[in-house]
C-alpha cells in the first residue's frame, strides 16, 4: 500500500508591474464536512480565463494572478467556491468545499427502482451530442516500483472533444524522465493512445464493459444498480448511481455514475477492476508476460451550453509484469489527460509521424525547449506542487538526451531507429548489431537502422525541419526549430558505399544550411507570427527546390562533379567536407 502524507503551505506573494499588482496564489482544498484533500478540483481564474487543477491532494499554485481578479473553485458534488483576491484576509487556510445537499431521504421509490435507473443510464447515448470542441489538453503520467517513482511523461497536445470522447490528438511538446529500479527501467510507451481509446458510449475489445455502453434491458442484465446520492443541479437533479457485475467480473467494470435525472446528462465516473481480463497493455517484449492489470478510472465532463464535453480522465493501473529476466515485479501508474483553454489552441509543428507512434517516439523527435517548460507550462497546468520538476531534475533521472541518445541506458533495446537531430556528426546506414560510436577524421557517427523495403524506388531520404513557436507575452512569438534525419520514410535499396554515405551526409547538411538561414532572418525580423510563419513557408519552399535539384544531379553520389559542387556549399556554410571524410572518389 502507497501512502501519502499531505502537508499544506499557503502562499501569497506580491510584485508590483506598473500600475498592477501581481501574486503568487498558492494553497490546499479540503473538504469541509471530512477535512480530507478534494483533488484535481478546477481553479478558475474569472478576469483572465485561465484554469488550473489541484493535484491529488488538493494542492495548487496560481503564478502572477491578478490583485483584483475572482477566483473559482469548483468539483464535481460540491458547490462553488468564489474568492475575491484582494481580500487577502479572508482567504481561508486552507480552502473549503462544502458538499452539495444530500436528497437521498427524499427518494421514496427510486433507490431500489432499477428499472427506472437503468433507462436514465440508457438514455445518456441516445441524448449524447456529436459536436466537436477544440481544446488544449495536458497529459501526464507517473510511474512506481514499490514507493519509488520511475517514469515521468509529461505532454501538451490539441484535441479534437466529440462529446463524451476525445477524438483525436495532435502533438505539441513532451518531455520524458527514467530512473533504474533493480538494474531495468520501465517504459509505458502507448498509454495516453489508451486513454483516447476507451469510449464511454461503445463497447471495446481493449477495455471492460460499463452500463452506458448498453440498452436498458441488457443493463438490467449485466449490472445491479443502487443510486447512493441524490442532490439538487440547477434545474436538474443529479443521481449517483453505483453499478457492480452481476456476472464476469473480470470483464466488467464496478463504479458510480453521476447523471442528471431529466436531461440524462454524465457530469463523472469513476471504473474500477481487479485483474480484467482485457486490457490495452501488451508487453514490450514478446517474451515477457502481463499476468493482471487492475484500473481505477475516473472521468469528468464539462456542460457547454447544455451538452457533456469531455473535460479530464485520470487513468490508474496497476500491473504485474513478468520479464523474460528476473522475477516477477508490480508497476503502479498514475495517468491523467486535461482539457482546458477551449477554443485556443497551440500552433502544432508541421511535422509527419508514422498513422500509429507511440508517445516516446514523438518526444524524442523535438529538441527540449527551456521556454516552453520554464515559462509556459507552469502556467498552463498545475498538477503538482514542484514535485515533478524536483523529479525531472533529481540526478538519478535520465531525461530526453540521455534516453534517447547519449546511450546511458544499460538495455536500449526496446528503443530501434530513433530520429536524429542534425548536430555535425554523419550518418551512417548501417545494421542493429553495430551499436558502438566510431570515429573518422575526428568526426563523431551517428547511426541510423538499415532496414529491408520492397519499395520499386532505389532509394528515399527524409529529413524533416521541425519548427514550433510559442506566444511570449511581449506580443512576439519564442521559435524552436531542427533538422531531424527521420529513420520512418527513409530507406534505401542499394548497396551502401562511401558514395551512398557522402550523398546521405550532404543532403542532411542542406537541410541545415536552410534551416539556420531561415533562423537568420526571424532573428532579424520583428518576430511578428505572421511574419515568421511567413519566413518558414520560404524556408520549405527553397529546401524542396534544393532537393529535387540535388537529388536530379548526384545520382546518389555517383556524379563525382555534380557531388563536388554540393560538397562545396556545405562546405563553405557549415565547415564540414563530406568527400574528404568519406573519400568516395580514391581510386583503388
């Protein structure tokens, strides 16, 4: 058992800027009648729009709010919470929800009427909407071996919110932190694809069955039902319904279920299993073993203009993973996916992932960007009192280069073929089984995987330039870009020589030779977004036209002139003479 002591510290802070004064709002949320933490609760900022959650127990942090502004808290089951800021001595410590009115002495014949619960809960798909919402959504996951935790993925994503569901993720930004536990790591490579997968309205293969999956004569089958709480919603009245398998408990979840009486509207859930007998897990390695995966899932939804939108999932396991080396050993996740800033969304990097990648892959194909983390996502999302950047930054942690490629890790196995980012050291094509860096002309090698492709084309190279910007608040845009080698679209069917590695090196470097061009000029500019949305589109377009060029005129490295001439224009722009390094050209 994990247990979790809670100590509260309430802060308040003051800087003055201009004619405004600014604070640093941070505290705990309690519950008043048990004096217990109520976590992940909505902190709202009514003068700037901005929310944030409370942690797990109830802690949150507001940076640089208004003196002047209202603050609001709210929680599923309690009421409203409003706090006017400049009243500095009236902010409780902590601050307390009250519990929402129990009606439940005033339900005569509804508590053991499972036929009527049954048709509330079956009427929830029928009365669901099919609009779709924008919104930004923050994903985290925490990892545990016992009581020490060994994997942090933090990610920011667009979503596509259809109702009740997310219906599609874009990828922002992430960052990924490792610790060893008994000489292995652990990774959970797919788990917010998991999230996204489990719809509240239709039955899975991956996940067990709830009732609003169903009608209600197959409700009445599958579940019992008892409603627990019965309080007052607007012009509503909400229900909490709790449901348990009447059959195949391995296969069906136990839970409650907040849903309004007349408009059979879903304001949560929460599903929870022991040892399902269908999960979206699979091990990383063919020969390890799953032997049981235990959930607990809860999931909130928003009303906009009278219809549920899916607001945040916190998504819990736990699972009893058997290596093919070792003992047997027990991992425990703490998984959370939140929306929030509706109708705002980040600008998402032009960049191309394979249809299905999963999250380690997509973090290791952007630079780390200090802005982003140091200055933006703190305000963004709070789910932890600095907890998890003491974590990121705590030394036994391996973060992103050390991860994915500085090659501290004792087992890299589980991670083949990542991308590579442009940093002066050449490519090199080669097989799996040469893992060890080597060194020609005090050059440094990176490799990429040489794969078999049944393509008719002898031959393709991709190197994508990543580009991202992030509003800054003096009304310019902060720019991150990179070149990065993409081992997914590139292949080649031809022998591999020092001809086909100097033409492989030379391209990579033209890329770059644009990119840093392209990084000029936004320096130089007023760093306006439309402005340097406008230079990055140049950028593309004259990286295209040196590529069909290049590729046109080389003959994959067997134009010796032709060669020599590229050769030359790396060579001036970047310091780097691929012909020298390689020496496709001596004469035997």
């Amino acid at each position: 058992m994990r247990l979790f002591f809670t100590f509260f510290l309430f802060v308040l802070t003051t800087s003055t800027f201009s004619q405004s004064t600014y604070l640093n709002f941070s505290g705990q949320v309690r519950d008043r009648q048990t004096n217990e933490p109520v976590g992940f609760v909505k902190v709202h900022s009514k003068a700037t729009g901005r929310t944030i959650i409370t942690n797990v127990n109830g802690e949150f942090e507001f940076y640089e709010i208004s003196a002047t502004d209202t603050v609001i808290f709210s929680c599923v089951g309690y009421e409203r919470k409003y706090l006017i800021i400049e009243n500095l001595s009236e902010i409780p410590e902590p601050v307390y929800l009250k519990q929402k009115e129990n009606m439940l002495n005033n339900v005569e014949i509804f508590a053991s009427d499972q036929p009527y619960l049954a048709k509330i809960l079956a009427s929830v798909k029928k009365k669901a909407t099919k609009k779709v919402i924008p919104s930004k959504v923050y994903y985290e996951l925490k990892s545990f071996h016992d009581d020490q935790q060994i994997e942090l993925l933090q990610g920011f994503y667009n979503a596509d919110i259809k109702g009740y569901d997310i219906q599609d993720l874009s990828y922002k930004i992430g960052r990924v932190g490792l610790q060893y536990f008994n000489e292995r790591i652990f990774v959970s490579l797919q788990t917010s694809l998991s999230i996204v997968l489990m719809e509240m309205l239709e039955v899975s293969n991956l996940f067990p069955n709830q009732p609003l999956q169903y009608g209600k004569s197959k409700i009445m089958k599958k579940f019992d039902l008892k409603l627990v709480d019965k309080y007052a919603e607007e012009s509503d009245t909400m229900f909490v319904i709790s449901f348990k398998p009447r059959v195949s408990e391995k296969s069906n979840f136990y839970g409650k279920i907040w849903v309004t009486e007349v408009g059979n509207r879903v304001s949560k859930v929460e599903f929870n299993i022991e040892d399902a007998s269908k999960h979206p897990f699979i091990p990383i390695f063919p020969d390890d073993t799953i032997h049981s995966v235990d959930f607990n899932i809860t999931r909130t939804f928003e009303d906009v203009n009278n219809q549920q939108f899916w607001d945040k999932t916190y998504f819990n396991y736990a699972i009893n993973y058997q290596s093919r080396e070792g003992e047997p050993f027990s991992i425990f996740a703490e998984a959370v996916l939140y929306a929030y800033e509706s109708e705002n969304q980040y600008y998402i990097p032009d960049f191309q992932f394979p249809e299905v990648v999963h999250d380690y892959r997509k973090i290791s194909a952007f630079p780390y960007n200090d802005f982003f983390w140091n200055e933006v996502a703190k305000n963004q999302v709070i789910l932890d009192d600095g907890e998890q950047e003491a974590y990121y930054n705590d030394s036994l942690t391996l973060t992103m280069d050390e991860v994915f490629f500085n090659k501290k890790l004792k087992h890299n196995k589980f991670y083949y073929s990542p991308y590579v980012p442009w940093t002066g050291k050449r490519v090199l094509w080669r097989d799996l089984s040469q893992e060890q860096e080597e060194n020609n002309n005090g050059i440094s090698y990176r490799s990429t995987i040489s794969t078999v492709h049944t393509y008719s084309k002898e031959y393709n190279l991709e190197v994508q330039l990543y580009f991202d910007i992030v509003d800054s608040a003096d009304g310019m845009v902060q720019v991150s870009s990179a070149t990065i080698f993409d081992p997914f679209y590139s292949y080649m069917n031809l022998e591999i020589t020092p001809k086909e590695l100097c033409f492989i090196n030379i391209f990579f470097d033209l890329v770059e030779v644009e990119r840093r061009k392209m990084m000029v000029k936004i320096n130089q500019s007023d760093r306006k977004k439309e402005t340097v949305l406008a230079i990055y589109a140049a950028a593309k377009e004259k990286i295209e036209e040196n590529s069909k060029d290049y590729f046109g005129e080389v003959f994959h490295g067997h134009n010796e002139e032709k060669m020599k001439r590229w050769n030359a224009k790396v060579s001036e722009e970047l310091g780097i003479d691929n012909i020298n390094i390689f020496e496709p050209y001596t004469k035997e």
